[in-house]
C-alpha cells in the first residue's frame, strides 16, 4: 500500500462522499446498557429464546454474533483510491466517530434511509424506550465502518469494497459547517 494514499484527511472537502460498510452485528459495544434493557441480571434464560424480530434466532445468538473484520476490504480499497477518512463505528456511535475522521470546519450529513438498521438495534430501542438519538450515540446501528472519498471516486470505492465481500453504498457527504454528524 502506498503511504501517500493512507488518510488524506487535510485534502477532505465538502462535498466529498461518505460510504458506509455493513457491520456484522452489535461489534462489541453497549452491552451495559444492553444487559439493562433485556434484564439479562434478573431473567437470563429469556435471551435463549427464538424471538420473532430478530428472524426467529435468539437475543443470545444474535449478540454474540463475531465483530467484523475489515482490513483486507479497506487495503484492497487504499490501493486503488484516495481516502480521505476512516471511521470505525465502535462505542460512541455515528456521534463521536465519524467527526475524529474530519477536520474542523467540515461536518458529515447521512442520509438516514440508506442505513439498514439491523432488527437488533430496532428491538433494542424499543425494549428499552431509547430515543433515536441515543442509539446512534451508543450503537453502529449496522454501520461498523464508515470511509470518505472525492464524490468521483465514490463508485470506484463502493465497487471495489463489494467485490471484497463488504456491503457498501454512500450514505452520505461531506459538507461546510459544524464539526458534527447531522441527518436528513
């Protein structure tokens, strides 16, 4: 991998594209406040139980579900275009990730309807009456990478990323402004 192409983050500017990669589940983050919501302390056998939102696996299975592991996909994508940003959806979720990525004076808009919300973040929020907000503050929401490229190479990128075995699609763009994530 060339260096000169790793990280090109003083080169981000508005307009640039913001593709999403799928994440193979929970990946490891906000299993306390998890534990609440199912009451895994008081009732753990209820986890063990096939439940019909998440396709009739259990709580259980579904949250120990292996965190997905994107180095080959993001090599093969470094080697053949320019990245500007990298963002590893983790604890923190869209929040207090994606703006470490991007300098100050730019900030990220994500088109919220194309993010597959994965069904266990959807029974999460509504077991445990977490706002919106809150889950895309704690949880990848089924986004556990997030990369940023010039808007001309954003199909090259998403290419290259799918024939590596990755879900990926642009979700967004970089835009003028405040150093946060926003969505429409």
């Amino acid at each position: 991998v060339d260096k000169k192409k790793i990280l090109d983050k003083t080169r981000m500017a508005e307009g640039d594209a913001v593709i999403a990669l799928a994440s193979s589940g929970i990946h490891s983050n906000g299993f306390s406040l998890i534990r609440k919501v199912f009451r895994i302390d008081e009732n753990p056998a209820e986890i063990y139980r096939p439940c019909d939102a998440l396709g009739g696996k259990t709580i259980a299975e579904t949250l120990l579900t292996p965190t997905k592991i994107y180095v080959k996909p993001m090599l093969a994508l470094f080697d053949q275009v320019r990245v500007k940003g990298v963002s590893h959806i983790t604890g923190g979720g869209f929040y207090e990730n994606i703006p470490r990525a991007i300098p100050d004076g730019l900030g990220a808009k994500i088109q919220k309807s194309a993010i597959r919300i994965l069904p266990i973040f959807d029974l999460i929020a509504k077991t445990g009456h977490i706002p919106e907000r809150d889950m895309f503050n704690t949880f990848n929401m089924g986004i556990g990478m997030c990369v940023v490229v010039k808007k001309e190479d954003a199909d090259k990128a998403v290419e290259i990323l799918c024939a590596c075995g990755e879900k990926a699609k642009v979700i967004g763009k970089i835009q003028k402004g405040e150093h946060t994530v926003s969505f429409r």
